[in-house]
C-alpha cells in the first residue's frame, strides 16, 4: 500500500498494522467507525530522513479504500 507523505509529497510504501473499532458522536447519536493503524516507512528527503519517516497514524478504513489519506 502507498500513502503521499505530506512533507515531502512522494508516495511512500506502508502497510496497517492494526485494526479496531472508534466511537465517536456522528449525526444520528453515536457511530461506530472501523479505525486502522498505518506505519510510514522510513524515507529520505534530500540526504537526511523526511519528517514523516518512520510514522505510525490512525484513519478510517473506508478512506483508505476511497485513496483520500491524509496525515498531519
């Protein structure tokens, strides 16, 4: 799986790590919403690693079938 790094804007490899469930307060009361854990692997931006190497972040499973992941 790949994922843009936002800081230095190249699709980078990763891969999800763990999945679980999130309850937050949506529309209707509250929604439960299937969470996944995604790990950036290490990369280089110029001749030091990128700021976002080496990452773990946490979205929505249905984003990442949709390609909309983006991470701060």
């Amino acid at each position: 799986m790949k994922i843009m790094c936002k800081w230095c804007n190249v699709s980078m490899n990763c891969h999800i790590v763990s999945k679980e469930i999130s309850e937050h307060n949506g529309a209707y009361g509250i929604d439960s919403v299937k969470i996944a854990k995604i790990k950036i692997h290490k990369h280089f931006k110029g001749k030091n690693y990128c700021k976002g190497s080496d990452r773990t972040i946490t979205t929505p499973i249905d984003k990442i079938n949709d390609n909309k992941v983006h991470y701060q």
